[in-house]
C-alpha cells in the first residue's frame, strides 16, 4: 500500500481531506475512551482511558488546525483545480470506527485498542515519512506516534492484568474482527459499484427495447375515446 499512501498525500487536495478526516475519528474516538472511562469499574483503567482520551482530544486539535493552516494557505493561492477534494480510496481515521462502549467487557476493549493503536502507530509511521516535504504536518505525526505507542503497550499490559490466562485470545478475536470488519467494508463497496453497473445495463441496455415496443403499440392504437360497452345496473342481491 506504501504507492497509494505516496499517490495520496503527494496531492495538496487529498492531504488536507486526509488531515480533518483524521480530526474527526480522532475527536470522536477521544470521547468514546471517555465514556469507557466512565463506565468502567477498575480506578486503574479509569485513569488510563482519561489520559487516551485526553490525548486522542489533542490529536484531533492538532490535526484540525494543520488543515485549517493549510486550508488557509491555499485560499491564498490560485489553482486550476475547481474541487477542494478529490479521490481517495483509502478510509481515513484512526482505527476507532468501530469501536463500542456500552456493553463491552474491560477485556475485550483493551483487546480492541490494542489492535487499533498498533495498526495507527504503523500508518502513522508511513504518513510521517511521505510528508518530508512538509515539516510541520511531520513534525504531528511525531508527536502523535510516541503517544500511539504508550497506548498500544499499556493496552496490552493492562490486557494481561485483566485477562491473564486468555489474552492472547482475546487479541486474536479482536484482530479477526477488524478483519472481518474490513472484508464487510470491502464486499459493500463492490456490491455497490455492482449494483451501479447492474442498473445502468438495464436502464441503457433493457429498457429502450421496451420503450420502442410500448411507443409502436401506441401509434397502432385508435385516437380518441374508445367507447365500453353499457354494465347491467339491474340491482343485484349482496348474497
């Protein structure tokens, strides 16, 4: 994937889309950790989920003033491009998309950012390598990646406090549901653009055969009224 990580944030356009993009999912998964932070019974963990939250807060306010700073710096500018934002195939955010509070034991949360934060420290790691060219974007990746990797590691160590006998599978669930996560993101997409495919045969392919037909048996009908034959309005027993 390192080409379309390169393709993508090579474009101005699809850089800024990609830096709010990661604002939101950042800021909102800052307050999911906060709700777990209040939903959960362990005053260590409740600590913990404070500080993530804490930090994924400030990497939402990182990223949004980075894009509103390069936002403000193109408006400065002329370009030919007439749209702000332009393709990009690859989903933006942190990870946390699929997170779930309410519900979810202490185990399998910590099993889930686990996954998630590990997964974060390694795109963080190429995205801070294609921006060379920008030394202040690089300059959040920085400060973000060290973060990312306290919570990928106190994650599983308190996995391992809570769950010791079971949390390597615990981490191995949490894994294969992000994959499974993947794959129904994945199979969404290509049922759509099948779909879309599928319509437009049958709208341009099936349909104007028809169309012809239903126009030549109007031009074959008679114009004008057609004269019904009087009913019987002798009044007949309901029975």
């Amino acid at each position: 994937m390192r080409p379309v990580h390169r393709w993508v944030w090579a474009d101005p356009d699809r850089r800024l889309r990609k830096l709010l993009t990661f604002a939101d999912v950042e800021t909102e998964g800052g307050r999911d950790i906060l709700r777990a932070a209040e939903l959960t019974p362990d005053p260590l963990l409740r600590r913990l989920y404070l500080e993530h939250a804490i930090d994924e807060l400030h990497h939402g306010d990182l990223f949004r003033q980075r894009g509103a700073a390069l936002l403000r710096a193109r408006r400065t500018r002329r370009t030919r491009r007439t749209r702000l934002f332009n393709g990009n195939p690859l989903p933006g955010g942190h990870g946390l998309d699929d997170l779930r509070i309410d519900g979810e034991p202490d185990h399998r949360l910590l099993a889930f950012l686990h996954i998630a934060e590990k997964s974060a420290a390694g795109r963080f790691t190429i995205y801070r390598e294609l921006v060379d060219d920008d030394p202040d974007t690089r300059a959040i990746f920085e400060i973000i990646l060290r973060d990312e990797v306290f919570h990928m590691n106190y994650t599983y160590t308190q996995l391992t406090r809570v769950s010791p006998e079971r949390y390597r599978r615990h981490v191995w669930h949490a894994r294969a549901k992000r994959l499974w996560n993947r794959y129904l993101r994945v199979a969404a997409a290509i049922a759509g653009v099948l779909g879309a495919a599928v319509l437009s045969v049958i709208y341009f392919v099936l349909l104007p055969p028809f169309a012809w037909l239903a126009k030549r048996a109007q031009q074959r009908e008679p114009p004008g009224w057609t004269a019904v034959p009087p009913r019987d309005e002798s009044p007949r027993s309901q029975y």
